[in-house]
C-alpha cells in the first residue's frame, strides 16, 4: 500500500473513493476512528495498492485534484 495524500477532509475522501472506486480502484482510508478518540479533524491517509497508485493519481489529477498529493 501507498499513501496518496492525507486529509481531515471526509467529504474529499469519499468524494475520491467514488472516483477512484468506478474505475476499480479501492482506497483505503487509515486512522478514520481518530475522531472517536477525540482527535477530530485528525488527518487521515488516504492509501492504495502499490499497482494502482500511477493510475490513480493520473486520476485524480485529471479530475482537478492534484493539489492533494504530499510532496
């Protein structure tokens, strides 16, 4: 598994999982319970297969969300 970008942001992240998941790429979110520990607004790293991750970053690049990914 490969970080792509990490983010507080759940609209953002269900919003890629919906793009990502209609061209058959599941995204993992990691540390989405933060908030039950009382770490909202917690980042949470969005991760995918190492085989996938050249596709989805073109992706998400394509869909004007380039600026998500760390450096």
């Amino acid at each position: 598994m490969i970080e792509l970008f990490r983010t507080p942001d759940i609209v953002l992240i269900s919003y890629v999982r919906s793009l990502l998941s209609a061209e058959n790429i599941e995204i993992v979110g990691l540390d989405e319970n933060m908030t039950n520990v009382g770490l909202a607004g917690a980042p949470q790293r969005v991760m995918v297969d190492d085989r996938h991750a050249g596709r989805a970053r073109r992706l998400l690049e394509d869909a004007g969300l380039g600026h998500v990914f760390k450096s």
